[in-house]
C-alpha cells in the first residue's frame, strides 16, 4: 500500500499543474553482446497526445560518429543521422501507438494496438535534478522496466512506448540495465500546434498492424542474407543474420499466447 505521503505527491501537482505543451529530450543507450548503441528520442506533449521523433544521432560532446573499439574489448557505435524518419504519436484515452516510418523508399503508418502496462507503483523516493521522483515497475513484452516519474508534471508519458503514470517518466530502465532512457534537456513553456501532436497520414502510405511490421522486417533481413551470400558465395563464405530473442527489446508478443 502506497503511504499518504506518497499518495499527496502524486494527487497534488495534478490540481495545479495547467494546460502546457512540454519537450523533452532524451538519450537512449542499448548495450547487447559487446556492442553498445546510442541515439536520441525527442518527445511533444501536452495533458492529452504526445509525439515522439526518434534519431539516430551523436549524443556525445564531441558530435563523433562512427565505431570505437573500448578498451575492454567491447564495441560503441554512435550513428550518423540519416533521412530515415521515425515518429510516434500516442492519446492518453487509448493504450495504441501509431508509428510513422519514412525513407526515401518506404512510407508505412504501423499501428501497435491495446498495449498492457500494469503499473506498480511503489512508495520508493529519489531525486533527479530538482525533480522528486517516484519509482514504478511494470513487465512488458517480457521484460520488467522500472521508471521514475514525477508527479510534479502530471503528463502521463515517457520515452519509447511506455506510458499511463501519473507523472512524467524522467529515467527508464530494464531491470537488467541493457537498455536505458534519461532525460536530458527539459522544456515546460514550449509552443507547438495541437496538430503537431496528431498524425498525418498520406494516400501513398502502406498501413500494417505492428506484428505484420516484424514479419516484414524479418523477410527484409532474410533477403539481404541472402544477397550477401549470393556475393560471398565465390568466396566459400556462408553467413546468416540471426536475432536472439532474449537479447531484443521487446522478448515475446500478446499475439503469441495463444
């Protein structure tokens, strides 16, 4: 059972907290293997939608790019940003999210539908920056996250696709610390549109749900196996790409319960 403490720090910001558009920039660091990735999430919000624009960027100071070998063996890669375009949109009233992914090539709107977070929040307290936060946890798609949040900005979102707390999520994690999310930069009096918040989707988009999405990332990722071999194969080289799944993100999927 929550504490009344902790029951008033999340209830009281809520009542006086008014209408406010917010930008908030955060990194996000992925270390699978040896290898560690890092790119940057810049997310809109306001009390009902949020729009998230995903980069693959520097977040270093000296703005490299590129591959270093660590000193321990292990590998960073910093990636160079591109014209690939990746934004999700999010309403606080439905627990969907809508992707839109764009290149030069492709256009697809990805609906990832009816997601389930079952938050628990637990009367655990810290501090970032001059922010009180909250501890909460939750097991998504095979994974338990644990998230920070701030009561002090009742916007209900956070980095990647978790959401529903009574709070801004600040820092985000995998209980294992394989995949993390901080803030960075924080901007409470931005000024955008509300239809900045709303997705635009064209006649020429191709619209899928997110598990059609995977199977036709899988199929892309054979096929370019298959060319790479077809090139080496004069060579006597052989190579398939496989993913481990308890290495990804997301480990398991509603649709294979059944």
């Amino acid at each position: 059972m929550k504490s009344i403490f902790s029951t008033f720090l999340i209830i009281f910001p809520a009542l006086i907290f008014s209408q406010s558009n917010i930008v908030v920039q955060y990194s996000h660091n992925s270390s699978t293997s040896n290898i560690e990735k890092s790119k940057s999430i810049v997310l809109y919000a306001n009390n009902e939608r949020a729009k998230q624009v995903h980069s693959k960027s520097q977040i270093n100071d000296k703005n490299e790019y590129g591959t270093r070998l660590n000193d321990d063996g292990s590998i960073t890669i910093i990636e160079e940003p591109t014209d690939y375009n990746n934004v999700w949109f999010y309403k606080v009233s439905t627990n969907d999210v809508v992707k839109s992914v764009k290149n030069l090539k492709s256009n697809f709107i990805i609906y990832d539908q009816d997601l389930k977070y079952n938050w628990e929040i637990t009367d655990e307290i810290d501090s970032i920056g001059q922010y009180q936060v909250i501890k909460a946890l939750t097991n998504f798609r095979g994974r338990t996250f644990i998230a920070w949040f701030t009561p002090s900005i009742p916007i209900s979102f956070g980095p990647w696709k978790l959401k529903g707390l009574p709070g801004l999520i600040l820092k985000m994690y995998d209980q294992e610390q394989k995949y993390t999310w901080s803030v960075r930069k924080l901007n409470l009096n931005a000024e955008f549109s509300e239809d900045t918040l709303k997705p635009t989707i064209s006649e020429y988009a191709e619209e899928m749900t997110y598990q059609e999405a995977l199977e036709l990332s899988n199929q892309l990722m054979n096929e370019k196996s298959r060319i790479r071999n077809t090139k080496l194969s004069g060579r006597g080289n052989n190579f398939k790409t496989v993913r481990h799944r308890d290495k990804e993100l997301e480990r398991e999927y509603e649709w294979e319960e059944n």
